[in-house]
C-alpha cells in the first residue's frame, strides 16, 4: 500500500460544514504512517471543537496566531518549517481567495505564506461558490503557483443544491495527496509524448475549423505521468491550461504542426499516448485574404481535404515504435467502435469515452472510460479526470512496461 510514512502534515481545517469529515481524514492519514498537526481557522472552530482534532492527532490543536504561548513552544515559523506539507481540508472559499491575495491575518495563512512545503487544498463549498469567477480565478491562481486542487467532487450538498463543490472523501484525498507528494514511480526512467486538446484549421486569416476539446484529460494525463517519474512531452493544441509541473510543452495549431511535432518526440518515447482530438480533415485552400460574404454564393461549398492519421503514423512505424495508446471520442457503440479503431490502426491500447454523456466528455472536469487492449475491457467509472489520469497511467504503465513492476 502506498505510504505517508515520516510524512510529517500540517492540516489546515477551515469553516465548512464538511469540517466533520477531517477528523476522519486524521485518521486515514495516521493510517498510512503519517504525523499529523491541526491548524484550525476561527471559523472551522464554529463546527468541530480543537478538542476532538487533539484527542485523533495526539498533538495540541493550533489555533491563534498573537498567541505568545504558542510563539514560546512551537510558533507560526516553526510549524511553516516542520511541514512537509500543508493540506487544508475542507478549503473554504475565503482561505483560497486569503492565500491567492497572499494575505497572512490568521495562522493558517502565515503559516502557507512562511512555509515552502507542497499546498494541497481539498475545496468544499456551495456549488455557485465554487462556480463564481472570484473562486475560479484564485483557484487557477493558486494552481499556477505550484498548490495542488484535490476536487472538488460534484453531487448533491448540505445545502440542498447540486452541483461540483463537495469535498472529495477523505480517503480520495489521501490517495491524491500520495500521488502528489509521494507518488508511485511507474514510469520512472520513461520518455513519454502525449498529444491533448484541439487542432485548428484556418480557413482564411480570420476563420477556423476545429472541435470543442478542452485539452483537460491530456493535460491531467501529463501531470499523472509526470509524477510517476516520467520525462514528458505536451503536444498542445490551442487551449487555455497551465503546465502541469515537470512536464516538456510544444504549443502548435494545425494538424500538421501537431503531427511534426508528435513524429519528432515520438522518435524518443517509450510511449505515446493520443489524447488529441484532432480535426480530421482541413481546407483545400487557405485563404490569403478574409473570404467575403458578398463574393460567394448561396450555396458555396467548402473543399476539404484529410489530415495525416498522427496516432496511425506512430503505431505503423517499423522502427523506433513507442507503445501507442489513442483515445476514441464516441456518441454511440462506444466499445464497438474504439474496438475497431484498435485494429484498424495497429494500436496497443484504446480509451473510449463518450462524449456525449453528460457525465464526462470534453468540457466536462470528469469523465468515464472505457480502457480496451487485446487482454479484454476494462470500465473505469466516472471520476474527476485527475483521478482518471492517475489511475490510467497507472494501467498503463503495467501494461506498457511490465517487467517493470
Ligand atoms: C452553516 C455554514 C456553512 C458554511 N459552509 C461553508 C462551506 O462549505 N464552504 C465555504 O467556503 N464557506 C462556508 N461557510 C462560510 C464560511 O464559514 C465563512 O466564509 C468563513 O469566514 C470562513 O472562514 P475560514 O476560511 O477562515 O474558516 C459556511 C457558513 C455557515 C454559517
């Protein structure tokens, strides 16, 4: 079983009604070998007493930060110090948008302002909370600062309403915070190229053809296999995602771009994996010039003509052949098809997925899949695409490399 051992985590508990379920957390996270210290903000004190996090963590609960008895035994700075990380579970929406403004007023700021351990933050709040565009954009403030999102999970809340602003279980968030800090190194040692999000096909200076492919799952899968102690490439198409930590990113448009750069890293990969939704065919003709209204017909009709197969390319290479695993983008007979698109294209893996179940597919955070090789199908159940990536890459790799295990 993957391990926090010696881990030493300094929980950050906030003022959410899921407050309940962190002292259960305590446990899981004492479970699996780690030290736990509890900082709890004024407002989380409003829904579970210290008492209780004290009794499940053996350690006195943190509480103020003017508070010159705790300055004389262990202070703000000496917590900041003996973390190896900061999890705040639940993360209200006031601590994210207080650590996205760098505000330090109560100890669970100063201590992530003071500290530079890893900042994983397990949110939980009412789902238009979650939606607003202030907790949206500290949200990807904080992401693009190195904290990790663990969630949140979509369903029914407290409140009433539905909708993504739960907190993950406490065990899930046991699970991300190992792949976070202490991931399993599956890939370690492996040259990995991923394709994600669109491709983009100009018709003139101003118009394109393309798909609505947000590039989530790819990226995600990059993260995952980054972690797992892989060298990775991106191959983006036009999308608006950070970085995921570690990884190698090649920004390109068209097909074409995409397919040179894909063949150029594929060249030294261990793996390949396809999560592009690439745009299948591409005007006979650019225009140089905007296409006026007033030049064309009622009825002109665009030439189109196809695009180079990038994932076929790959997987019928003779020599200096990765694994090869696409994905398939299916509305209906999503197995049948994805079966078919193995074969067809000479692919060691498939993952289809639907893209037109409302629970997953392409703008969605959370998708459901189906991973199919020559040894059966394998369903993986809906899941934030995080999860998802994390547990494929983990297949993946087994599948990919398995002496390796
Ligand atoms: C009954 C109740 C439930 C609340 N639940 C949440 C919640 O789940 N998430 C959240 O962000 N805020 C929630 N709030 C509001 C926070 O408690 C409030 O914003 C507080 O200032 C958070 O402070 P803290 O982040 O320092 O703990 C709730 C308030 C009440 C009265």
């Amino acid at each position: 079983m993957p391990s926090l051992a010696d881990k030493r985590i300094l929980l950050g508990v906030t003022g959410g009604i899921a407050a309940y379920k962190s002292a259960d957390l305590v446990r899981r996270l004492q479970d699996r070998g780690a030290t736990v210290r509890v900082v709890m903000t004024a407002g989380a004190r409003e829904f579970v007493k210290p008492l209780t996090f004290q009794a499940l963590s053996g350690n006195p609960v943190h509480t103020d930060l003017l508070d010159p008895a705790a300055e004389a035994a262990m202070g703000h700075i000496e917590l900041a110090k003996w973390a190896d990380v900061i999890l705040i579970a639940p993360a209200s929406a006031s601590v994210m948008a207080r650590l996205a403004a760098g505000m330090a007023d109560d100890l669970l700021s100063t201590l992530c302002l003071a500290s530079e351990a890893p900042l994983v933050l397990a949110p939980a709040m009412n789902q238009a909370m979650w939606r607003h565009p202030a907790t949206q954009a500290n949200a990807q403030t904080l992401q693009s600062r190195g904290a990790t999102l663990l969630g949140p999970d979509a369903g029914s809340q407290a409140c009433g309403d539905v909708g993504p602003g739960r907190m993950l279980e406490p065990l899930d968030i046991v699970d991300g915070l190992i792949n976070t800090i202490a991931p399993e190194q599956v890939l370690k040692g492996k040259k990995v190229a991923i394709t994600a999000g669109p491709t983009r096909e100009a018709l003139d200076p101003v118009r394109y053809l393309s798909n609505h492919s947000s590039g989530k799952m790819g990226f995600a899968i990059a993260a995952a296999a980054a972690r797992a102690g892989a060298e990775v490439t991106l191959i983006a198409g036009p999308v608006r995602l950070e970085t995921p930590a570690g990884v190698n990113r090649v920004d390109v448009v068209s097909t074409e771009d995409m397919h040179k750069a894909a063949e150029d890293a594929a060249d030294d990969s261990d793996l390949f994996i396809a999560a592009a939704a690439v745009v299948d065919f591409r005007p006979a003709v650019v225009a140089n010039q905007k296409i006026k209204k007033e030049d064309g017909s009622d009825s002109d009709v665009l030439q189109l003509v196809k695009n180079p197969d990038i994932v076929a390319a790959i997987a019928g290479r003779t020599s200096k052949r990765p694994f090869v695993v696409g994905f398939a983008a299916e509305t209906e007979k999503v197995a049948e098809h994805a079966r078919g698109k193995l074969a067809r294209k000479n692919l060691d893996m498939i993952i289809a997925n639907d893209v037109s179940n409302p629970e997953g597919g392409f703008n969605s955070d959370r998708n459901q899949v189906i991973l199919i090789d020559d040894n059966g199908e394998q369903l993986l159940p809906a899941a934030l695409k995080t999860e998802l990536a994390t547990q494929l890459i983990g297949l993946i790799a087994a599948r990919a490399f398995p002496s390796a295990e």
